[in-house]
C-alpha cells in the first residue's frame, strides 16, 4: 500500500508541471465562440464612453495617461506655498484673537504652528511626493507620521522660528527709524502676508543648514568606509 501511494505522489509531482496542450486549445476555442463577429477599436470619445451626446462631450477625448496640470508645478513652489499658506493662517486666525502678553504669544503662535506642521502640511507632503521624496528637503524633520517624537520637536522648533520672525521685524523697524531719525516708532506692523514670507525663509535657511551638515556626514562616512575597503 506504501509503494502505490508512494509512485502516486511521484507521478503526481513529476506531471505537475506538465503543459496542458489539450485544456489551453479548448479555452482557445472558447474564446473564439464567444469573440464578437466585428472587432472595433478602443475609444476615448468622452461621449460614446458616457453616453451624453452633448456638444461639449463630443469634443473631448478621454486620455487616462494625460497629466493633470497641478502635477505639472514644481515641487519647490507647491512646498513653499504651503508653507507660506499656513503660516499666515495660524498668523491670522491664532494672533489676531490673542489677548495675552508679547512672550506668551510667541510660544502660543510657535506652538500652533509647529502643531499645524506636524498634523498637516507633513503628512501632506508625504501624500503628495513621489519615490524621489522630493519633499523631504521642505521639512525640518522629515520622519514618517507615525513618529510621535517629532511631535514634540516640531513646537520647539518653529517656537524658535517664531522668536526668529518676531527678531525680524524689530530689526526692520528699528531700522526704519534709524533711517527716519524718530524712536521707537512702529513702521511695519504684523500681517498675514509678511509673516507668513518671514516664517518661510527663516525657516527655509535653517532647514538648508540642516540639509548642508547631513549631506556633509554622508559624504565623511563614505569616504571612511572606502578608506576602510582601500586598506
């Protein structure tokens, strides 16, 4: 009983993998029978696809390899327009409505922003690159999502950003009243628009200088490890 049931098992796998010539020309046949008599071609005729028979479906073509036109703005501008954006939203919407002193302002707003940036304008980035992460050089710590600690750095972070901004516009009026010969006259008051420019570059310059020592420990540890490999 062992031996049938042993040559059984050996037929089986030695047939296993044997090519069904027979089954392959019957689903072939099939095929053919049932194929329709006329075979037209493949349309994108917006309105043979939709049945609407309007004037402007009979004009268009759907073309499922056409890229959309947001696709086709850089990343660099998309980036620093989000960027822009939400800063001087949470410039208008969280500092306008403030009624607290100048210090506790600076950590709220920083807060809310890092906040923002943290919840939102990261996982956007995420959501709109591509294998290249090309976004990755937009963002101070550009670490998945799902990373709770970057939650935490965020605040801190663009808290010292806001400081930074608010830095800027004391220098800009105290040297607009330099210039004017007056003191400790307000020239430049805070709005959106200006805040959210300043918020970017600063940002961007100290994100620039993190890329620059990244890429500049890349470079060291390879050109270890090839010393290493040399020797």
């Amino acid at each position: 009983m062992a031996k049938k049931k042993k040559k059984f098992q050996e037929t089986t796998i030695e047939n296993y993998y044997d090519l069904k010539l027979d089954k392959i020309d019957e689903l072939v046949a099939a095929l053919k029978d049932d194929a329709p008599a006329e075979q037209t071609d493949l349309t994108y005729n917006v309105a043979e696809i939709t049945g609407d028979d309007s004037a402007k479906s009979r004009q268009r073509e759907f073309d499922p390899y056409k890229v959309d036109k947001f696709s086709r703005i850089p990343a660099w501008v998309k980036a620093l327009f989000i960027k822009f954006w939400f800063a001087g939203c949470v410039c208008y919407f969280v500092m306008f409505g403030l009624r607290i002193n100048e210090l506790d302002k600076l950590v709220v707003l920083g807060a809310v922003l890092g906040l923002v940036v943290d919840v939102l304008v990261n996982p956007l980035f995420r959501y709109m690159e591509s294998d290249k992460k090309e976004y990755n050089a937009y963002m101070m710590f550009p670490f998945p999502f799902k990373a709770f600690w970057t939650f935490f750095t965020n605040i801190i972070y663009y808290v010292f950003i806001i400081v930074c901004v608010k830095l800027c516009y004391d220098g800009i009026n105290t040297l607009a009243n330099i210039i004017s010969g007056t003191e400790n006259e307000l020239k430049v008051g805070v709005e959106p628009l200006l805040f959210g420019v300043f918020a970017v570059i600063i940002d961007m310059i100290f994100i620039g200088i993190k890329d620059g020592i990244v890429i500049l420990i890349k470079k060291r540890k390879n050109s270890n490890k090839e010393g290493t490999l040399n020797v």
